[in-house]
C-alpha cells in the first residue's frame, strides 16, 4: 500500500502560542508526518485561529511539513503573507471564490512560489465542481465535515467523493480533513486518500499511541 501521511491539526491546540508550541513539538516526537495549520478569519467560518504571523515561530520548533488550510475569505488578498512563509503545502477553499478564474489566479501564485496548491471542497459542495481544475492543482482537500469547528461526526457519503476524485487522476494527492480516527481512516484510504488530518482523535487521546494507530490503521 502506498505511505499514508498523518497530518496532525492545529485547531485543537487553539490560538494560544504556548499551546501551539507544545502540541508541535509534541506530535513531532511521537510520529507526526505533518502539522495542519487550520487558518479561520472569523469570517468566512464563525471560528478565528492562527495566521501567518504564528509560522515562522511554529516552524523553529519543528522539522514537520507544514500543510496550511486556509479557511478565509477574499485569500487573494492576503496570499503573499502565506507565500513568504516556510509552509509546503497551501490549501483555499473552492467556496471562497465568486469565479473559478479568480481561484485559478491564485493556485498560480501558490506554484509560482514553488509550493504545494491545493482546493479543499467543503461538506455539502459537489465533488464535480472539481472537475475542471484537477489537471491544475496539486491536492484536493476533501471535507467530511463543515468547515470551521473541530469535533464534528464524520460523514459517511464523503467517502463517495473521495472515490470521485481518485477515480479522475490516480495520481493527485487528496487529502481528508474532519472526523479522523482509526475507523474513518480506513475508510478514507481504501477510497483513495493519501493525507489524513486529525485533529481531536490526536489532542484528546494519548499522542504516541493514537498516531501510532492512524498509522497501523492503514498499513
């Protein structure tokens, strides 16, 4: 089987500095494969996280692949903050956009900057809206459950999108945010996924043994 990254959320950890700081270094030593910076405006989702302005402080104390979900409104203009920054992957969200232009025109900054370029589709958007810019990105982000608050139950019928999408281009990373634990990750998978972000299985479990079984879940 293909290797499975575990991706380990911010958004548990809150915006406390010192909480965040922890909770890398923590994930870190027992197994992470990446850290999933979840940027909330208060806007765009009810919610209000970290920014750009925590990364480079994120970044000192950790050698993890930084993965940023931006979860935002209006990410035009605030793209070149996150360009700057040490982060790998930038993910925005398809619903962010009046027109599938003005998303393209930032997935081409994001590559110009020699970055991962991502479009996370939220829980009730139609997976096919995907279509026309698969051969453009690098990663969907597929969402299992509403944008914008940990905790939530996983949806089953999003596993059916992550079909979808595995069944367009056999090669394009996707990744699956919301509701992560063992059994929803082998669900996800099986139907295609090669990116798993948890974020409250990890925070509220032991760390060492519920990435250990994220990982061991999938081999």
């Amino acid at each position: 089987m293909r290797k499975i990254t575990i991706s380990a959320s911010s958004l548990s950890a809150g915006r406390n500095m010192s909480a965040q700081i922890e909770f890398i270094q923590r994930v870190s030593n027992f197994g992470a494969d990446a850290y999933h910076l979840d940027v909330m405006d208060g806007k765009f989702v009810k919610f209000k996280t970290i920014d750009y302005t925590y990364f480079n402080q994120l970044q000192s104390c950790s050698t993890l692949l930084l993965d940023t979900h931006l979860m935002i409104e209006h990410p035009e203009k605030v793209i070149g903050k996150y360009l700057k920054t040490g982060v790998s992957i930038i993910t925005i969200h398809y619903e962010a956009f009046e027109t599938v232009e003005e998303l393209l025109k930032v997935v081409a900054k994001i590559k110009k900057a020699k970055k991962l370029a991502g479009v996370a589709i939220d829980k009730d958007t139609d997976i096919k809206v995907i279509e026309p810019i698969l051969d453009k990105i690098d990663l969907v982000l597929v969402m299992t459950v509403k944008a914008g608050k940990g905790g939530q139950k996983f949806d089953e019928k999003c596993v059916e999108k992550i079909k979808y999408v595995r069944k367009l281009n056999k090669d394009i990373l996707i990744e699956v945010d919301g509701g992560i634990n063992p059994e929803t990750a082998v669900k996800c998978v099986k139907a295609g996924a090669d990116i798993l972000v948890a974020g409250s299985y990890i925070y509220n479990n032991d760390t060492y043994e519920a990435i250990e079984q994220l990982h061991n879940c999938v081999k």
